[in-house]
C-alpha cells in the first residue's frame, strides 16, 4: 500500500507496529491458550453427550435413540408397525 506523506495511519498500533508475519504469530499463539485453558476449565461432557460425536459412534446414537423410542411407544401405544405405502396411499 502506498500512502502519501500527508496521510495518518489509522490503523491499531500492533497492526502498524508488527509485521503480520509476527502478528499471524501471536494470534494463533493466543488462540491455543485460549483452547487450552477453556478446556482444562470446562465440566468434562458425560458419556451420553459423547455419542454421536465421532464417525465410530454416530450409528450407535442413532440406535440407541431408535431403542429407547421404541419400547417407549411401544409400551405406549401397543404394536407400533409401520407400512411404507405409495405416494397416492392418502387418496385410498
């Protein structure tokens, strides 16, 4: 950027005053701190927050919902049978 003799910088100070190679730097360092911190300070999630959360447990969520629903309706509602009919089945 060229600027002229008679122009102020209005820029903040640590972006005038540092290269943004260091400031690049800097801001990542702040951002793993932050990271690091909040993590160590945050309640530990439950092992019923953690399915889902990764590939390998992402059907046992859904499984395990489908299982707890199910004897729910079931006990609930009785047979809970469900036939897939065509699009027109509501004109019937």
């Amino acid at each position: 950027m060229i600027r002229l003799s008679n122009e102020k910088d209005t820029r903040p100070v640590i972006l005038s005053a540092v290269h943004y190679t260091y400031f690049g730097s800097l801001s990542i360092l702040i951002t793993i701190t932050a990271i690091v911190i909040f993590s160590y300070t945050a309640a530990a999630p439950s092992e019923e927050d953690l399915y889902g959360v990764t590939w390998w447990t992402r059907v046992d969520l859904k499984r395990n919902r489908q299982e707890e629903e199910g004897e729910e309706e079931e006990e609930a509602i009785g047979n809970n049978s469900m036939e897939m009919k065509g699009m027109n089945s509501h004109r019937e």
